[in-house]
C-alpha cells in the first residue's frame, strides 16, 4: 500500500475529511458538523479526533498516514502556520493552528486558505489536471480564485494572491463587504446576482422573478432560458464582469486554463458558453490564445483533496 494522506476542508457549519493516495484519489471520506460555538479548542479538538477516526475506518495504522493538510475559510500566515482571523467561525485572534495540530498528531501538516486548496485539487487531478498555469474562480455566496503558476500555489508577501473576488469592476458601483465598491463580487457572486434581481423587483419591473418565494441563481438561469429580461440582463451583467477580470488576469498571469467552480458553475453550459463568447471579446488575442475556460470537476471534494495535496504532491 503506498502512502495515504488526510485532507480537511474546515468550513463555517461543516468539516469535510478525505483520506486521499499519491495520485489523488479519495480512499475515503468523511463531514462532519463543525460546531464552530464550541470556539476554537472545541473545533481543533474536534478535527484531531474526526481524522484519527477517519484513518481508523479506512483499516490505517495512525503511523501509516503520512500528513495531513487543512484548507482554511479566513487570513492566515501559511509560511508561519497561523490563523489571523476566521470571522465566520468566531476566530478573532491569532491561533497557531500548525504547531497545536502537529503536536497533536506527530505529523507533518500543511495549512492554506479554503479557495487556494480547492483550486489546487482542481490543478492537480481535476479540471486542470496536466496543465501547469491554472487560474480558478469559485463563484459562490463571494467570489474565492486560486493561482497555479508553473505547478505552484502563489501566495504572494501577504497571502492575499488569488482574491479575484475583490478586483475592481466598477469604481462607483455597489459597497463591497471588503469595503472598497464595485468589486467582482459584487457582480458574479451569487449573492451579487441575487441582489440585482432583487433591486429589479423593488424598482417594479416587469418580471417572473418577482412571483418567486425565494430568488437564487438557479431561478435567475431558468428565467433567463425562458427569455425573461430582468434575468437575462442579471446574468449578462455577472458573466461580462467575470469576463472583465479574466481578461485583466490573462494579460498580467497569461494562464493555460480558467476553471470556474462554486455553486454558480452547476448552471453549467448556461454559463460556460457565454462567458467564453465575453472573455473572447474581452481579451487581447495573444493573451487569449490556446487558453480554456471550463467548469470545475471535483465539486464538494476539491478542498480536501488539495488540502491534502499541500503534502502529498510534494512528497511523491
């Protein structure tokens, strides 16, 4: 048996845990709640025991499991191994979550930022398997990127690299929770998407939107199929600025590929398809030739599997 690794993709309500070989592969899987009141002892405490349970299950010796990786929803310090902030589990003080886990498990561990993970899964054995420079959007409640460059993670001095979510679209547009306005996610988010669909409503425009109980991007991509305008302009609006910034992206990183992921992507072809018409007209040629713009593979597995890539990629 060749050595196994253990990723968690530690979430705001949930931890999702996979036991993942040299190559990639989930040998096993596990989510758990994360019951983040239960404030950080709680949670670490709970992430120790969930992988040694998982390990268990899989029939491993805890000694037969070579590291464990840990995607991270918040600011941290990679290189350091310590959480600045994670706002939405309550952590506002510094934690140094690496030296309590590797005292814990007598493991190697690696820890990184949740979107910087899940591109890496993406980069390693999904969409962009066997492409060197990936760039991933994740299109969700934000808009989370991560940027593989000649097969690496960048991080950039302060690890903010990859927060594409936060590039300005539009410098008078809506407040962003950053603080700056017209940002990325303001737009292509799902939360931005909704929004707009909502403002459309209150200012009484004519659409079947508005008979909704509750609007989310799957009833804007119906709407906009079936020919309705408030969507069909909503969508238009999200994938124009998504194209913006890829094409900002392609002439400062020049990448083979563009995954784009997150709970938006389920639109699927509804959403890749124009938006590789809009990052065509957008783009200049050189800086657009032979790059693809595809959906993401892995789904829910793409943080765990990258987390757990941290260590296993490097130590084939």
């Amino acid at each position: 048996m060749g050595k196994r690794w253990i990723g968690i993709d530690l979430g705001g309500t949930s931890m999702k845990l996979g036991l993942v070989d040299s190559h990639g592969n989930t040998v096993l899987e596990m989510e758990k709640p994360t019951l983040a009141q239960e404030g950080v002892d709680g949670v670490i405490g709970r992430m120790v025991s969930h992988a040694r349970e998982l390990a268990k299950e899989a029939g491993l010796r805890w000694a037969d499991v070579a590291g464990v990786g840990v995607g991270l929803p918040g600011f941290l310090d990679v290189k350091a191994g310590v959480v600045k902030q994670l706002t939405n589990l309550g952590w506002h003080e510094e934690v140094p979550i690496r030296r309590l886990l590797e005292e814990a498990w007598q493991i190697p561990v690696k820890i990184d930022n949740d979107a910087n993970v899940a591109a890496l899964g993406e980069a390693w054995c999904g969409a962009g398997a066997g492409v060197d420079d990936v760039v991933c959007i994740t299109l969700g409640t934000g808009v989370g990127g991560g940027l593989i460059l000649d097969g690496q993670l960048l991080h950039g001095r302060y690890g903010f690299a990859g927060e594409v979510g936060h590039m300005t679209i539009d410098p008078e547009g809506h407040p962003c929770n950053c603080g700056m306005r017209g940002c990325l996610e303001t737009f292509s988010s799902a939360t931005g998407m909704v929004r707009m669909a909502n403002e459309a409503i209150v200012a009484g425009r004519s659409t079947v939107l508005a008979d909704v109980e509750k609007v989310g991007t799957k009833e804007i991509f119906a709407a906009a199929a079936a020919g309705d305008a408030v969507a069909l302009e909503v969508k238009k609006r999200a994938i124009d600025a998504l194209a913006q910034a890829m094409s900002a992206l392609s002439v400062v990183l020049n990448p083979a590929r563009f995954i784009i992921g997150g709970g938006v992507s389920y639109a699927g072809e509804a959403l890749i398809q124009p938006l590789r018409e809009a990052y065509a007209k957008r783009t200049q040629p050189n800086a657009r030739q032979g790059v693809d713009v595809v959906l993401a593979q892995l789904g829910n597995r793409a943080g765990y599997i990258g987390a757990a890539g941290l260590l296993a990629r490097e130590r084939k």
